[in-house]
C-alpha cells in the first residue's frame, strides 16, 4: 500500500490503520537512510516542520545581506568592496535556493515572504544586531558564518532531498565567506595598528555571545529538536553543535591574538571540551520575539526593498506573458 501511494502521489489516507502504517514506514525509510522525496508520503507535521526550518533559513539569508549592506559604500579599499558584494549576492542566491526548496513541499513563495514582512515568520536572532565598525565585518565572516558551517553542514544529509541538495552548495559558499571574514580579521590584528586591533577586539566582544546565541535555545528549552533530529532533519542537537563552535574558535582568536570575552572559559581536560559561561537567555528570547537592537529596523528596511522592487516583479511578469502568447501563437 506505502509503494502504490507514492507511485500515485496519494497523500490522503483515512484509514487509521492504514495511517499508522504509513508512518512506520516513513520512518523506517528515514532510519535506512533513504531520502524523502518531495512527491513521497510523508506526515503533515514533518511537512509543517520543514516548511518552519527552510523557510526561516532562507528568510535569514535574505535579512543577513543587511548589516553588511550597510558597509558596502564604506569599505576601506575598492578590493575589500568587490569582495563584500560578491559576499552578499552569495547571501541572496542562498536564500533563492531554500526558497525553492520549500516551495517543493506545496507553499507559496508569496506567501512565505508575506509571513516575513507581518512579522509572523522568524529569521535567525543574530541579525538584528548592528554592525558597528568595519571589524564586525570580518566578525559576521568568522563568527557568524562559521557558526552557520557548524549548524549547516549536517544538513547536508538531512532526510529531505530537496533542501540537503541545496545545502551542499550552500555549506561551500559560507565556508569561503568564513576564510575571507578570517583574512580581514588577520589584516586588522597581525599586520594592522594597534588600533585596528583594539576595534577587532570591540566587534569581538559585541558578537560573541550573539554568535552562541545562533545555535538556538539549549536543548533542555528547545520544543523542536527531539522530534526533527528522530526525522533526520536534524542530526545533532543544539548544545552539541554550540560545543563544536567553541572548541573550533577558541584556538582561531587566539591566533589573532584577541581575548573571547568569557571569564568562564576554560579548557577542560577531563571532557576534552572548553567549558564556557551561561548564556543571557532573556537576551536571546526578547531578540527572538523582536525586541532586539535592530529588529524593527531591519524588518522595515526588507519591506520597504520589497516594495520598491514591485515594479521590476511586474515587468517579468509581463514579459513572461507576452512571451507564452507568443509561443502559443506560434503553435497554432
């Protein structure tokens, strides 16, 4: 019965039973590792679950060219400017590809960028930070892509098709955005004044917490993570991949010579792990619900671009019509 509704693209099954056993075997599927495939029967909530993670995933991509938006007029060097918009277009197309992604799954693209806008959708906390200096540049490069490397890769082989395949390019653009982050930062810190190093050490102590903050709520307070990583969506829960960041960036400032700003941080030999201080939730979630310093700053800066681009939608529009009346034309 399982084969023949996935050969037919039934997705509407009102025999309980029948319900039940489609869903072990969905998740015997997941558990042999085979891929879900967007005409495959899957369960509504692991659909509506999806739909959550790719969608804010792509709205962060998109509010994420923001803060360094802002710099683009005020980079030092006309390399450091070529570098930086080659950066945010990187930014725009990833949020294209997961945009796509979930709309394989039967949502609007329309619909999802609406929820955005109202406010009713979510994009990651770490963007509504203000970008300060030029350093917090090199900071969103080093700390915030390289936190999103840490929470994207294992999607890569996430259970959905669609969005791990989507991932894999994904994860090798930010992997390039995090080194050139890196490089600013060593120019600033090793080969810089001592000035340019004391400004990198400000960024520093501004994202730090911030970038922990990404990884979501720990996994004690986290509602969606148990579920998700049983669906294979997620593959590591967010303490152990908040672990992982801390024990990757710690030997990388001191490179730079820069001092994470956590009395707390220390190794510890016992784990094998740094152990690291407790994190200011109430920051977190009164980010999260839009209290944060930029929150309604940046929301009404992508509405308004939205709003001015409207024209542009309407001109492809248009074009894209005339053309199939066109071929249509020609076919008769």
């Amino acid at each position: 019965m399982y084969a023949q509704l996935v050969e037919t693209g039934v997705d509407r099954v009102r025999d309980t039973s029948e319900l039940e056993g489609l869903e072990r075997a969905f998740q015997q599927r997941i558990e042999d590792g085979v891929r879900i495939e967007p005409k495959d029967w899957m369960p509504e909530a692991y659909r509506r679950t999806l739909v959550r993670q790719i969608s804010q995933h792509a709205h962060s991509e998109i509010v994420g060219m923001l803060p360094e938006g802002n710099w683009v007029t005020r980079a030092p060097t006309l390399k450091r400017k070529a570098i930086l918009l080659a950066k945010i277009q990187d930014e725009a197309g990833h949020g294209l590809y997961l945009y796509s992604a979930a709309e394989t799954l039967g949502v609007s693209r329309d619909d999802l960028i609406a929820d955005l806008h109202s406010g009713k959708a979510k994009y990651s906390s770490i963007f509504n930070y203000p970008t300060l200096s030029w350093a917090d540049i090199g900071m969103i490069g080093w700390l915030v892509d390289g936190a999103a490397i840490i929470n994207q890769v294992p999607l890569c082989r996430c259970s959905y098709g669609p969005y791990g395949r989507a991932m894999v390019r994904v994860c090798k653009e930010e992997s390039f955005h995090q080194r050139q982050g890196y490089d600013l930062l060593i120019q600033l810190c090793r080969k810089g004044t001592p000035e340019q190093k004391a400004m990198a050490q400000d960024a520093l102590n501004r994202w730090w917490w911030p970038a922990l903050m990404m990884f979501g709520p720990s996994d004690a307070d986290s509602t969606n993570s148990e579920q998700s990583m049983k669906w294979r969506i997620k593959l590591f829960s967010n303490d152990e991949l908040r672990q992982k960041f801390v024990d990757q960036t710690v030997p990388q400032a001191d490179y730079l010579g820069l001092t994470i700003p956590d009395p707390d941080l220390k190794w510890n030999e016992e784990r094998g792990h740094y152990d690291f201080g407790d994190i200011d939730w109430d920051e977190f979630w009164a980010v999260v619900k839009g209290d944060g310093p930029c929150n309604r700053d940046r929301l009404q800066t992508r509405v308004q671009a939205h709003e001015d681009g409207q024209w542009v939608r309407e001109a492809f529009s248009a074009f894209a019509e005339k053309r199939e009346r066109k071929a249509g034309k020609q076919a008769a």
